[in-house]
C-alpha cells in the first residue's frame, strides 16, 4: 500500500476543498492515487468540484515575438525564483530573446530549446544570482495568406495563448473587426483554459470519468436507475460547454456562445471564420 504523506493530503485539499480528513480517507481508499481520489470526493460529494491545477504559482515572465514578415509568431516563458528579478530589464530582456529563438531555429521540443539557451541561461544565473529554468513555448507560422493569429499575455506575465483561424477572405486578416476578435477569443483562452476546441476534440477518456463521477454520485444517493443516467447525461453536456472553447459562454456577455462571437464577427466582415488550434501556456510551480 503506498504511503499517504502530509504533502500528498494538503495537495489534495488544495484541489478539492474537502477536510483534510476526508482528504486523507481518500487517498487510503484509492491507494494514494491523487487523481482517483479527486473523484472519489467527488462521489462522495466532499469536494464541489475539482479545482483546476496549474496555477501561476512560480514566478517569472512569458515573452511574444513575431518575425520579421509577420508569418510566425511565438510565445517563450522563462522561471526564476522572485517576483523582483521577473521585473527587472535584464531579465525581461532575455525572455524575449529566448521567443526570438523560437521564431528563428523552430526547436523540436521543451528539450531542445532548453539545450540551445543552456550557456544563455547559466550566465544570466551567474549574473543576476538566481536560480532560472526555460519554460514551455509555442510556435505558429501561417499555413495562408487566408490565416490570422492573435496574442494574449495576463498582466501578470504568467499565463500567455497563441490562437489561430482562417478567414474566407485574405484581406479581411487585417480589419480591425478580425483583429479584435483574434485578442478576444485569446484573452478568452487565458481566462477558462478550455480542453478542446470544440465537442469532437474532446478527450474520450476525460468524458467517461465525468459520466462516472456523476452515476456513482447519484447512486450513492438512491437515484432510481433511470434518473441516474440522466443525471450523469447532463453533467457531461454541461462539461463538453464548459470545457470547449466555442461552446463556452463568452467572457464579456455569457449569454452568448464563443462560437456565436465569431458567427457576428464574421457576418460583420461579410466572411467565414474558422478557428483552427490554440495553445496556452502557464507559469506554475516548479522544482529542479
């Protein structure tokens, strides 16, 4: 049997909100899994819902940079360990060389961007005196004339989205109704941190432990049968609107959809827009 520690309990408490005690009973149950344990609260109703992990915890900067013919754009992050040195110029500085980097040598992975600022980043440590750790990064470049990217960074530096779309018309790219939009569906991006584009991009997997969260929930609480399916039915169409970002309510006006923003947006230009890919990227906590 794993061993339950004090850390893996308040980890846990942290994510669900439940006691520690039943944070603790949890982990027992599922053999220290803290993943089975968050929907073992869940059933149990201790936990209002999983919190989401991954918050900006650590400190340092996401960085954009675009090239020179404005094809391919690229968001860079960079760790260190206070708040005073992420605001300082050199700093900065340098986590905006490193989405240069980016742009211009397109790194494979993590791992590879990492080793190509390794003497970068050793002699901004032995400079500064901080200890620092290159981040995640994502890179775009145009497909199209017919494709548009927009950019979000929080104020805080610490949460950064690339999204990209297609327009029927090339040279609506640049109308202001376009651009905006493109920051929108960005800042929409930052702020509910969507799992998938749309329902059909939904992982599989994550859909069946919702439905299991919610038909073991009703059953341990008498439903008859019938309405326990319905029950967890329901739940999970409300996950999928949640969870993907052209049915999520909009940020501005929750009334409306994302996917009816763009549906305006696009009549607006007398065009078509499509969203094809995003990625967000986030500072969170750390460890060498």
């Amino acid at each position: 049997m794993a061993t339950i520690t004090a850390q893996m309990v308040k980890e846990l408490r942290e994510k669900t909100g439940a006691g520690m005690m039943d944070c603790k009973k949890a982990l027992v149950e599922v053999g220290g899994d803290p993943e089975k344990a968050v929907d073992w609260l869940r059933q149990k109703g201790m936990a209002k819902a999983a919190k989401k992990s991954g918050r900006a915890t650590a400190e340092g900067l996401i960085c954009a940079a675009t090239s020179a013919d404005g094809n391919t754009t690229a968001l860079a992050s960079l760790y260190c360990e206070t708040d005073f040195v992420a605001r300082g110029d050199k700093f900065q500085a340098f986590v905006k060389k490193i989405a240069d980097e980016v742009i211009q040598n397109n790194p494979a992975d993590l791992a590879a961007l990492q080793a190509l600022c390794d003497n970068d980043v050793k002699q901004l440590i032995a400079t500064i005196g901080e200890n620092m750790k290159v981040g995640d990064f994502v890179r775009h470049s145009k497909a199209s004339a017919n494709e548009i990217l927009g950019t979000y960074i929080h104020a805080n530096g610490k949460i950064g989205v690339l999204v990209w779309a297609e327009v029927g018309k090339a040279e609506n790219c640049t109308q202001p109704a376009a651009q905006t939009l493109m920051r929108e569906l960005a800042m929409q991006i930052a702020a509910t941190n969507p799992m998938a584009l749309d329902a059909d991009s939904v992982d599989p997997a994550a859909v069946e432990r919702e439905r299991e969260v919610y038909l073991q929930k009703a059953r341990a609480e008498g439903k008859p049968e019938q309405i326990v399916q319905k029950i967890a039915d329901g739940a999970v169409a409300k996950f999928k609107r949640s969870m993907c970002l052209l049915d999520q309510p909009y940020i501005r006006e929750e009334k409306k959809s994302v996917q009816e923003i763009i549906k305006e947006a696009s009549k607006s230009l007398n065009d078509t827009i499509k969203v094809l890919g995003y990625k967000r990227i986030q500072l969170a906590a750390t460890e060498e």
